[in-house]
C-alpha cells in the first residue's frame, strides 16, 4: 500500500536478491556489530571496497528526493573524503567527521563514493 518508498521496495529487492546466509557457529553469545550504518531509508549503501589503508563506499539516494544522511561506521576511521566513480578524491571533497559521522547531502538519483582512510 502507499507509494514504493513508503512500502520499503528497495529493501525488500536487495533482500530477495541477496538473502543472508547462516553460518554455523558455536552457542557464545557475541555482542551485535555493523561495520556501517545510514540515517536515511532514501540512502542505500551500496558497497565497500577494500583498498590498502582505506575503504571505498558507495551510496545512493534512491527515492527521489534531496535528503541529508549521516555515514556512520564502527572502523577506525582517521580521514573521510569524496571521490569520483573512478575513486580518486575530489578537489574540495574533504569531509569533516563528526559525533554523528559523516554528513552527506544528495539529489535525487545521486551516487556519491566516499573514501575512507583508515587509522593505522
């Protein structure tokens, strides 16, 4: 019901598409983990690539709209910067970290590559 953004299309596509895969484990109980996490449903975190000493993500607004999203992520980040699809950094594309993380504004439609460069 309602329009694709408000019945989590998206969502549900990547979970049709790439279901989660159990791995047999012992019964220890390990704390919850998420190496990345996104404030925006309009926001798909698409992938993170490893590279020496950073990662790559890449994001995209997928609704339509113009949103501001914050890029949070558990990894010992030291440096954040945009990059073209080609990933080399931007003129200017320096991003400041912050408590809440990296802040990222999109268009509509708009994919945006965020290197990361990782703390030694």
């Amino acid at each position: 019901a309602g329009s694709f953004q408000d019945a989590s299309v998206i969502q549900h596509a990547y979970n049709l598409n790439f279901p989660l895969h159990t791995v047999p484990a012992s019964s220890a109980q390990c704390p919850a983990w998420s190496a990345f996490s996104v404030s925006s449903p309009a926001v798909v975190l698409e992938t993170a690539e490893d590279r020496p000493e950073a990662v790559v993500v890449r994001l995209y607004e997928a609704h339509g709209s113009t949103v501001v999203a914050w890029l949070q992520t558990s990894l010992p980040v030291k440096e954040a910067m945009l990059c073209d699809l080609l990933e080399r950094p931007a003129a200017g594309g320096r991003l400041p970290m912050e408590q809440r993380g990296v802040k990222l504004s999109f268009t509509p439609f708009r994919v945006l590559s965020v290197l990361l460069v990782l703390r030694q």
